[in-house]
C-alpha cells in the first residue's frame, strides 16, 4: 500500500514537472515576446529607463540571458544553426564600429542613439538565439508559427479598424506603469485613405510587418484543414492580414505581399494554388467595390515610379551621398546608430548600414538572412508536396527573404517592430533547419 502511494506521487510529481517544463519552453517565452512587440504600442516604455525601458526590448535581453544559462550549463555538445553564428559576428562588427565611434569626435546625440541601437539590437539577438536552438519539435515550431499568424491577425485587425475610423486610436490607450517615449504617429492620407499603422510606429512599419507575416497566416490556414474542410477560424488571419496589407497603401507592402506569395507557391498542392488564385480574385473584387478608388491609388502608386516619383528620386540621390560618407570610413563604418535621421534619411537599411558598419557590416547583415535562408531551402529538399513540414519551411522562408527584401525600401533598423520579429523568424529559420533531419530520419 505506502509503496503503491510512492510510485504515485512520484508519477504525479513527474507528470507536474513536465507541464511546468512545457509551459515555461522556448514556444512559449517567444510567444510572449512576440504579443508584446506586437500588441502593445511601441510608443510605451517604463519610464525611469528611458529609451531602453521598452517591455519587449527588455524581455528579449531577458531571453538572451535564458539562453547564455543553457549554452553554458548544457551537459553535452549541441550543434547550433549555422545563422547563430552570423548573428554573433554581426553583433561584433557592431560593438567594433562602436568602438571606433567612441575614440573619435562624436556629438552626445549620435553617441546616445548609438547606445540605445545597440542595446536593441541585442535585444532582438535574443529572440532569434532562443527561437534557433531553444524550438523542440517541428510540432512545436508549427505552433509558434500558428501563434503568430493569430497575433499577427489581430495586429492587422487593428489596422484595419484604424483604416475605417480614420482615427490612431492609441492616443487614447493609458498603460499603469508605461509612459509613452515617442509621439504618436499623426493619422495620415494617401489619396483621401487612412495610412493606418496599428500599434507600430509608422505606416511603413506597419505594412513591412503585415507582408512578412502573411506567409504565416496562409500555412496556418492551409494546415487548420482537416478532411478537405478548413476550419474557419483559422482562415481569419490570413483574411485579416492579406485584407490589410492590400489597404498599406504602401508600394513596398505591395511588393512584400507579391514576393511572399510567390515563394509560397512551389510548396502548395495544385488545389491549393487554385484555391489561393481564386481566394486573391475574391479580395481584389471586395476591395474594388467596398474601397471605392483604392485600386486606383494602387496602380498610381507604381506608375508613380515611370514618372519621377520624389520619394523614388530622394532614394536614388542617396546612393551618391551614401558614398561619401563611406569612403571616410569603409570597412568598420562611423558607428552602428550614429547617422542620425535629421542627417538623412536613406529609405534603405543596406544602404545606411553600410554607412554605419561600413562593407563588413553589410555584409555580415546579408549573410544574417541567406545563410538561414539556403539552409531551410536545402531542407525543404528533404519534404514532400503539401506535407507539414514542406509548408511550414516555405512559410519560414518566404517570410526571411520579403523581411529581407522589405530592408531596401526603409530603414527598418530603425523601428523597434520589424526587426524584433524579423530576427524571430530568422531564428525559426535556424530551428527548421536544426529540426528537419531528426524528423525525417
């Protein structure tokens, strides 16, 4: 009888210590790193820490450090997905232009933007070192993936409803504890429409997220089909998030959604394709007749470009100021976040991380996201059509390069949004990578 009690409150001990371990796994803390970047307004720091105090900066410093302890306490060798190392070079490219910048004449601005870059971008290392080595399964990294697209849906929902109301909306939002560190971005036009912005910074913020999550939310809904019948609930943020980036507004959101869509096509069943040539004519004809001009705005917005656009002209000037700059400093850069925006604004992180971090830096900034990008490509090789493990690499995938590619057109490390869940892919990329040989053996 007592040896009967014993074996049961040690399986019953066992048992809670799995679910404490489950709960509290790398899924999990991503999932809230990711609620905050994306749910709470990134205008809202705590106060007495000033510039650094943002919650999501803050929890991804927390992360970095979960997962030193692990790397350090681990009790055998484990092998780490080839873009933890890039992102560890990149992160020393970074604190060695900052040494540079230190020894030189800088003002106090540049020197404290500098600091406060740094600090951020180790933040968002964290979120990509723990989604790389700390994902379990491909179970587990499906959903991550499907949280994400959830959270990314109700990021574009709000979007959407600032788009009806014509109103931001967080203005009104007061926070215990949060002060708000940034002004509110002013609601905005484009051809009469709302820009909206959601909880992010600025519109083009905005629509470089929502382009770089909607890979997510089609493989989430391609997955939440079960017997040939999809489930509907899954199939709300794919609607939510193609509905709103189709009304950015935003020729680089534009060209997101196309690119991501694309890279996502060789890795659906010919149903699929035709379902989603079908679903994309749907949401064409709804903007066209419930957003009456919309289209129109559209298309001008490319015909804009044949015709000398000013925002396409000012990113072409750039290039030549951009070059005098480097060639006082060109392998290590002036400093990573010293080139303030009232100095210029490039619309081009390459370009102004080249100014920064000098040909080194950029770089290594390339490499960040094709290396992970080959690896899951030569993964995928390994999959079949329309399996889980084909859909959800595709989805990763697409959403790496269309954040890639999203950096040419903005100085995206210069939001707090974009690049904290574009590093988080990048991770996913490593995990995928890591993971799909143990699946397959």
């Amino acid at each position: 009888m007592y040896e009967t009690t014993r074996r049961g409150d040690e399986l019953l001990v066992d048992v809670t210590a799995r679910r404490l371990h489950v709960q509290a796994d790398a899924v999990t803390l991503l999932t809230f790193l990711v609620a905050l970047r994306l749910i709470l307004p990134s205008q809202f720091i705590i106060g007495p820490l000033g510039g650094i105090g943002s919650p999501a900066t803050l929890f991804g410093l927390v992360l970095l450090a979960y997962w030193l302890w692990h790397r350090l306490h681990r009790t055998h060798p484990e092998r780490s997905a080839a873009v933890n190392g890039v992102a560890l070079v990149f992160l020393g490219v970074v604190l060695a232009s900052d040494a540079v910048a230190s020894v030189r004449p800088i003002a106090a601005d540049e020197l404290n933007l500098s600091t406060l870059s740094t600090i951020g971008l180790v933040g968002w290392l964290g979120g990509l070192l723990l989604a790389s080595d700390g994902v379990s399964s491909v179970d587990r990294l499906r959903d991550l993936v499907g949280r994400m697209a959830i959270l990314g849906s109700a990021f574009a929902g709000f979007g959407l409803f600032q788009f009806v109301t014509g109103a931001a909306w967080i203005d009104k939002v007061s926070i215990p504890g949060l002060v708000i560190n940034t002004p509110i971005y002013s609601i905005t036009q484009r051809d009469g429409f709302t820009r909206p912005f959601s909880t992010a910074i600025h519109p083009i913020e905005f629509g470089s997220v929502i382009a770089m999550l909607l890979p997510l939310t089609i493989v989430f809904a391609i997955l939440g089909t079960r017997n040939g019948r999809a489930r509907w609930a899954t199939l709300i943020p794919v609607v939510l998030t193609g509905l709103a980036g189709s009304l950015s507004s935003s020729r680089s959101t534009l060209i997101g959604l196309v690119l991501g869509i694309v890279l996502l096509w060789p890795a659906l069943r010919r149903t699929q394709r035709i379902i989603g040539a079908v679903a994309t004519a749907v949401l064409g004809v709804f903007v066209f007749v419930a957003v009456p001009g919309m289209v129109s705005t559209v298309s001008g917005l490319f015909a804009a470009v044949s015709a000398g656009d000013s925002s396409v002209a000012s990113r072409v000037d750039s290039f030549a100021i951009a070059g005098s700059y480097v060639a006082r400093a060109p392998w290590i850069g002036r400093g990573f976040g010293t080139f303030l925006p009232q100095y210029r604004i490039f619309d081009n992180q390459y370009l102004l991380g080249v100014v920064e971090t000098g040909y080194v830096g950029l770089a290594m900034m390339l490499l960040l996201w094709l290396i992970p990008v080959v690896g899951v490509i030569r993964a995928l090789r390994r999959t079949a059509v329309g399996s889980q493990e084909r859909l959800l690499g595709a989805a990763i995938l697409a959403s790496c390069v269309v954040g890639g590619v999203g950096l040419a057109f903005f100085d995206g490390f210069g939001f707090p949004m974009m690049p904290a869940i574009w590093f988080v892919l990048l991770g996913l990329a490593g995990a995928y990578r890591r993971l799909l040989p143990a699946r397959s053996s």
